[in-house]
C-alpha cells in the first residue's frame, strides 16, 4: 500500500469515528429533551395543583358545613324540634 492509500484509510476511519460519536452524542441529546419535557409537564402539574388548593379548601369546607347542617336538621327532627 502506499502512503496515500493509509492516509486515506485513516481518515475515513477518522470519519467513521466521528460519525458514530455523533450518533452517541444525537441519542444522549434525545434522552436530555425528553428527560427535560417530563420534568416541565411534572412541573406544570405541581403549579395547577398549587393554584387549585384554595379551592380545594373552600369546597371541603363548604361540603362539611353542609352535612354538618344537615345533621343538625335531621337531628331536630328525630328530637321532635
């Protein structure tokens, strides 16, 4: 073989080389995004279920004043009052 024949064989597996670190580093920065868009959709969940939790309060509140409204109404009645 001659000079120009090696170096042309090393550079094209310098090429090859350089190709397949390429891939490794496109699938890595896949893995990355993804990775990413899951933590934003978990993040954007734990806001709307931050800003959902006064309302939450305020209907369990409500829900208890009411049945406890409605004991004392059936309470009274079997009481005969």
């Amino acid at each position: 073989m001659t000079d120009t024949t090696m170096d042309l064989n090393e550079q094209v597996a310098r090429i090859e080389r350089a190709i397949a670190e390429t891939g490794k580093l496109q699938e890595e920065t896949r893995k990355f995004v993804a990775e990413q868009h899951k933590l934003y959709a978990e993040a954007r969940k734990a806001e709307r279920d931050h800003s959902f939790a006064p309302w939450q309060v305020a209907f369990t509140g409500m829900g208890a004043g009411a049945a406890l409204v409605g004991a004392t109404v059936a309470l009274m009645k079997v009481l005969g009052g």
